[in-house]
C-alpha cells in the first residue's frame, strides 16, 4: 500500500515599484509558463529559509521577507497535492549571478501583465495570480504565526 503525502513548496510574492518579481520557465509545453520564484522545502530547512533560498538561487535576488501569506493547498489534476508556503518579501540587493539553469529568464512585471499571461494559460499555476492579490488585499500575517523548533 502506497502512503499518500502532500508536496511542501514555497513561494515568494517580490513588489517593487508596481512590478512583481517573476521567472520564467520552460516545462516542456508549447509555452514558456511564469511563476513566482517558488520551489520545494528540502529536509531539515526551515521554510522562510526555503523561500529566502529559492528566490536567490532562481532571480539572484537577495530579498527580506516582512509577512506570511498562508498556506495555499492545491490539487493537480493527476493527483498530486500540495501545501505551498508563501511569503511577502521585498527586494533588497541585486546579486548578480547567472539564475538557476531551469530559469529561461527573470522579468519585473506588473498586475495587468500577469493577468494578460493568465489569460493566455502561461502561469504555472492558479495560486501564481491568487498569492499576489492576497498580497494586494492585505491578506498576510506576522511571521509568527509559524512555529518551527
């Protein structure tokens, strides 16, 4: 008997100046899709350093991350599931490093931006444009509401 087990990802909503830190990628579709800079907890880390991570490794961006969105559950329709973690950071220092090899490129874009490649079926997932209107809406919470030992 197989055990079920959700995937535990993390997610970083990045504004600056009216655009949203975003990557793009190519998932071996007709289209390059876009996401924010997000990726998989690895064992023993800490999710906001999960995050922290993920953003530098795949925009070479150093941001500080000021509030938790929540956790968004989502369900593919081949069964998986996963519980992202995502956060509300702010840009602070351009690293300067080639981005992660999965990263085709990394574009600052705004809200009408997005919701066009939403439109066009080019965000990786649904929780892409619903993390960023949380964001938006005021719809976060201290860091303190995740207890880790």
């Amino acid at each position: 008997m197989s055990r079920w087990h959700p995937y535990v990802t993390v997610a970083c909503v990045v504004e600056r100046a009216g655009a949203f830190l975003m990557v793009e990628e190519d998932r071996g579709g007709p289209q390059t899709l876009f996401n924010q800079p997000a990726g998989h907890l690895e064992p023993g880390e800490r999710i906001r350093d999960a995050a922290l991570r993920e953003v530098e490794e795949e925009t070479a961006w150093r941001v500080g991350i000021s509030d938790y969105l929540g956790m968004y559950i989502l369900e593919t329709p081949s069964g998986l599931t996963f519980h992202s973690h995502a956060f509300l950071g702010m840009a602070l220092a351009y690293m300067g490093h080639e981005p992660d090899p999965a990263i085709l490129a990394v574009h600052w874009l705004t809200l009408e931006q997005i919701e066009a490649l939403e439109r066009e079926g080019r965000l990786r997932s649904p929780l892409v444009l619903r993390r960023i209107r949380d964001a938006l809406a005021g719809k976060f919470y201290p860091m303190d509401v995740i207890h880790e030992r």
